[in-house]
C-alpha cells in the first residue's frame, strides 16, 4: 500500500463514524472495494460469510447470494418461496391493524393519555376530596331529620360528549368509541394512507400494495418486525419533510448536467446517469456545497430527483419497480473535498433508510484507480444484497459495459451509444440497431441500397472500443458511373464518437461501408439506417 493510500483510509477512519447497518440499496454513491479489473462482477451462488437471527420473527430467511447478474427479483405471489408468503402476509396483517388503529404516525392523543397515568398523586387527592364531601353529606343529612332534604353537589367525572358530527374527508372517520372518556378529542384513522401512490392499508386490495412491502422486506431480509419499522419511519420522514408536494418545489436550477433520468435498459428500468466530474467547476461546487444550507438544498434536490425517477414506475406485480443507476467518475473531485464527501455520504443514508430495493443495478464507469481504495473502507458496512448490485467499470470498458445492460439507441453518444439529445432524423419508433461483431485480423463490409433518385440516406454506426480502420463509399449501380467517396479510409481511435453521415444520390447504387479489424480482440459493430425521400 502507498503512503497516499494509507493516508486516504487513516483520514477516513478518523472523520466517519462506521455504520454497521447500512442497506445501500437506494445508494447513489455508495462503492466498495474491487479488483482492478476493467469490469468487476462477483461470481453468483456464493453464501454470504454471515448469518444473523431475528427473534420473534415468525420465520427466518436464508442468507442472500452473490450475484454477477443481479435481477429485479418478482413480486408474484406464485414466485415467492414459501418464508417470503409467510413473512408478507404477517406485514400485511400488522400494516392494517396499525392503521386502523391510527398508530402508524405518532398520535398525540395517546401521548396525552400516557401523560395522565403518569399522575397518579393527583387522581388520588381528587377521589379524596370526593369521598370527604360524600362523607361530609351523609353526617349533615343524619343530623337534621324532617328538614328539607338540601342538595350536595359532589365533583365527579363526566363523560365525555360525543364528538360532533364533522366533514371528515373520504376514507377518513372517527373512531366510534374513545378509549379514554375524558378526552372530547376525537381520533380520527386516514384509511387513505398511501406511499409512492399506492395505498397502504392492505384491505382496500390496491394492486401494488405487495411490491411496496416486498421492498422493505428484501431490504431487511424479510424480518417482519425490521421491515415494519423501516416502513413506519420511511412514513414519518416523508411527513416531516413534505415529501410527498416535493415535486411541485422549484429545486436544483444548476444541478440538471449533475443527475437527470435519460431513456432505459434491455429490462425496461428507467436510467438515472449521475455525473460528478462537472464539480471540478469550483464555482458550481461552492454554490452547491459552500453551506450546510446549500447542501441541504443539495439533498432535498436529489430526494426531488429520485421522486420524479420513480413516477416512471410500475407496482403492479410483474412491472418495473426499480431504476438502474450509472455514476460516472470521470474527472470527479478527489479523496481531498470534504463537503462533497459528506453531502454524498448523507444522502446515501437517507436515500438507503427510505428508498429500499430502488435500483437494479449500480454501475460506475471511468473508475479511477484512487477510488477503488478510497472506498475499501465502506465494504464490510454494505449488505451482500447491495454489493451484488455493483459493477464497475474503467475508461477502455465504458461502452462495452454499458451495451451489455441498455440497447445502443439508449445509450447517449458520449457514452459510445448512438442516443443524441433532440435528434430530427432518428426516434425510439424508428426500431432497434443491427448490431454483429467482427472478428480479429478481419474485415467487413456494410451495404445500404439507395435505389430511388434524390432520396437521402441517414445512417449511425458505433464500434465498441474502435481502433479500427473506417470508410464510407456510394457505389453506383451503373457500372459506367464514378463510385463516390463520402468518408475516406481513417483509423478511428477508441476516443471517438458514433459516427453519424448522410448521402443524397444523383442515380441508382449503394452505400458500402468498411471496417477493417487489425487488432486480435473481435469488436463489435452497431449500426441502423433510415432513408428519406426528397419531400421530407
């Protein structure tokens, strides 16, 4: 280990507190230490080294598995194992009675009542001073026989009058009989409660209400009592903060090049790209992190973020219900920016505590060597469950990794896919790319016919990695006619972008394209078409 290194982990030791239950499963930023590979994945079906038990809990689950590719797990009943029905059906019972029972939030009614049992001493001078008058009453009444009987008022408790009648709103009512007489405050149960648009009490029958509780389970390694509780107070931080009117706060006017959602993956998950290098700009990284008020902003702002990701979620059973996240690290800010570092460290654990099991996948792309240990230090507080989730991957693999989860056309241009931003000649209707791999030491050949007179033909066309030999050709069909060259022969080097081109045709013939392979690794080429007639 060198001295830099070593200096990095004792000053990370010195400033962060270990936390031993971390559930990084929401975690924006959260990475773990790995080889230095150009991509990182553990090998799948491998037991976890520790086991834990719950007591009380009426089943235990099994320790979770390594994964090389994890998958959002289903939320069908017919696919769960049968600890997974068993401990879902004791949540769903213990969410409806605490809802019913008004007891999902804490309810000030019953902090009262708490208050007034507390105070014995003063209840026992008030029946003593009841049973003196009564005492005092009785002696009086003895002593005066024939006289008119006089009347002695005695305080005594009353009972409380029922609670007038109210517009409650719908699915809100009081609850007939107030357990504490005393208290004239009716207690009123909202059987509307709902999180991410789902209602929770399990007996309305909403259709996504059992993906929402797989989520706190999975996240707790389905421990019914842990996963309760995770849930309630996902519920009471959602309140206190107003999460729920989020949406509708005007945040982050400089932050949209930092996060943003853009296109999905091969499985259909919504894309968050998280982009940190743009903080390199000290102006933009003052203004976002100078303050803790300014990170606060920060925070909530990605909280804003995260809300608006999963409106492009689907709870039925069966749907997507999480997001694949992508960090880049290219240029980011070092182990020395303290303020980004906290700011990181609070939102991954606000984002992990109430946003359990909201991303498929973390992938960190142009990883740089410094990171893998700056982050050694967070593997043994990360659940196995997390880190099967990460995947890393260096500047020469960013491409290749990123086709492997998300198709060439979602993939933006900078990333080595063929997604440009408000494109005119290409959409998402247009179909999938063609795509086929040419070996080591070979060569290929890509022909479009251009068969109408004055059409144009558009065309992109990517190699993953490039570091080969490319050019374009309009050869004519009339073999007495002059073949065209659109782009001569040049060595495309693995920093250049998609290739993207045009040709408009005087007479009948083909665009040929030429990829000449040099190298021994095969590469993989992908490309599509489209022609456009002169009226358009």
């Amino acid at each position: 280990m060198t001295a830099e290194v070593a200096a990095v982990k004792d000053n990370q030791l010195a400033e962060e507190p270990q936390n031993t239950n971390s559930n990084a499963d929401a975690g924006e930023d959260v990475v773990v230490v790995a080889e230095r590979d150009a991509v990182i994945e553990k090998p799948a079906n491998e037991e976890t080294e520790e086991k834990t038990e719950n007591r009380g809990e009426a089943s235990a689950a099994p320790d979770v598995t390594k994964s090389a590719s994890f998958k959002e797990e289903s939320s069908l009943g017919s696919d769960l194992k049968e600890y997974e029905r068993k401990a879902l059906s004791e949540l769903r019972q213990k969410v409806e009675e605490v809802i019913l029972n008004n007891k999902i939030f804490d309810n000030e009614v019953d902090k009262k009542k708490v208050e007034e049992t507390e105070k014995p001493p003063a209840k026992e001078e008030e029946q003593k001073e009841v049973d003196k008058a009564a005492e005092e009453s009785k002696e009086e009444k003895s002593g005066n026989e024939g006289s008119e009987e006089k009347a002695v008022e005695v305080k005594t408790d009353e009972a409380a009058p029922p609670p007038k009648e109210e517009n409650y709103a719908e699915g809100a009512k009081p609850i007939e009989e107030n357990p504490d007489p005393e208290l004239a405050v009716p207690i009123v149960v909202d059987e509307n409660i709902s999180l991410w648009g789902v209602p929770l009490l399990p007996s309305k029958g909403a259709e996504g209400i059992d993906v929402v509780l797989l989520k706190f389970l999975r996240a707790r390694e389905f421990k019914v009592n842990d996963a309760f509780e995770m849930l309630r107070n996902t519920l009471r931080w959602r309140k206190e903060n107003k999460i729920d009117s989020i949406l509708e706060e005007e945040l982050g006017g400089d932050l949209s090049q930092v996060a943003y959602m853009d296109g999905v993956d091969r499985e259909g998950h919504p894309v968050c790209y998280n982009i940190y290098g743009v903080f390199e700009n000290e102006e933009l990284y003052q203004k976002t992190f100078g303050t803790e008020e300014k990170r606060q902003e920060f925070l909530r702002w990605r909280f804003q973020l995260m809300e608006k990701g999963i409106k492009n979620l689907d709870f039925k059973p069966g749907g997507v219900s999480s997001l694949l996240q992508i960090t880049d690290l290219k240029n980011s800010p070092g182990p020395s920016k303290k303020e980004l570092r906290v700011a990181t460290k609070q939102a991954v654990g606000l984002l992990q505590d109430n946003y359990p099991e909201f991303v498929a996948r973390n992938i960190f792309i142009n990883v740089p060597f410094w990171y893998y240990a700056f982050n050694a230090l967070l593997s043994p507080f990360l659940t196995q469950r997390t880190k099967s989730k990460f995947l890393f991957a260096r500047p020469a693999k960013v491409t290749e990794t990123l086709l492997k989860y998300i198709p060439a056309e979602q993939v933006p241009v900078n990333y080595g896919g063929l997604k440009r931003e408000n494109d005119s000649d290409f959409s998402i209707e247009d179909g999938p790319v063609s795509d086929f791999f040419i070996k080591g030491g070979s060569k290929e050949t890509i022909e479009v016919p251009q068969p109408e007179v004055g059409t144009t033909l558009v065309w992109d066309l990517t190699v993953s990695g490039w570091e080969v030999n490319y050019k374009e050709e309009f050869v004519p069909t009339d073999e007495g006619s002059y073949t065209i060259i659109v782009q001569k022969e040049k060595k495309m080097s693995a920093n250049d972008e998609p290739v993207r081109n045009s040709f408009k045709n005087n007479e009948p013939g083909k665009i040929v394209i030429t990829i000449d392979n040099s190298a021994f690794k095969k590469k993989r080429v992908m490309y599509r078409h489209k022609i456009k007639s002169s009226s358009s």
